[in-house]
C-alpha cells in the first residue's frame, strides 16, 4: 500500500474508534496494523500484493488470518475502511461480519501534536 494511501485508511479506521497505526514494511511498502483487545493484532496489506489481506499475529506469532477479500485490488480507500472496520477476528480464519459493529468515539489522529514531525513536514 502506498504511504498516503495507507495513512488516509489509518484516519478512516481512527475516525470509527478503531485503534489503527501505520506500519512501514519496506522501501516504500506500507501497511494498516489494527490493535485486537486480547492483545493480538491485525496487520493488513504489507506484503505488496493487489489484494487486501490480514495476518493475525500475537507476540510474534501467526494467530489467524484473514484470506485475500475478492475485488478489492479495485477498492476505493472507503471501501477499504469499510472492509477492514466490519472484519471479525474471532476465529483463526478471519472473516467479514454480517452487521456492522458499534462505532467507537474517533480517536485523535495518530502522532498528535508531532505527527508533522514524524512525517518530515511533508503532509
């Protein structure tokens, strides 16, 4: 995912009260990372691929997943939101839930006061 790109879906998903960071996979490869409340967490698209998929991962090791959502290399960055917001991680599969889950208040924006800082001043 595109750093811009992944940066707009973490404000999206913070926007709903979901706990998403971005994480930095490589040279200009980024990634969602959504913390679970049984301590595990859900690190989306970092491997470069079209599709949008998860692995779910707790101290180091691969919990559950969820597999490659069909369509979305054409998703917008709603769609994207959307998707990883209505995503059930309960079982070791992962998989998408039948009714939107209870909207949590919005959390400030990651960074807060030194995002600009830890951005390079460039957004």
């Amino acid at each position: 995912m595109e750093e811009n790109r992944a940066r707009r879906v973490v404000e999206g998903l913070r926007a709903h009260g979901v706990p998403a960071t971005i994480r930095k996979a490589g040279v200009y490869q980024f990634g969602v990372v959504v913390a679970l409340p049984d301590g595990r967490e859900a690190v989306w698209d970092t491997d470069g691929t079209a599709g949008l998929e998860a692995t779910v991962m707790a101290d180091g090791m691969l919990r559950g997943f969820v597999p490659t959502i069909p369509g979305s290399e054409e998703f917008t960055e709603e769609q994207v939101v959307e998707a990883i917001w209505h995503t059930d991680y309960d079982q070791p599969i992962g998989r998408r839930r039948e009714t939107a889950p209870a909207k949590g208040a919005p959390l400030p924006p990651e960074g807060g006061v030194f995002r600009r800082f830890m951005g390079g001043f460039r957004h």
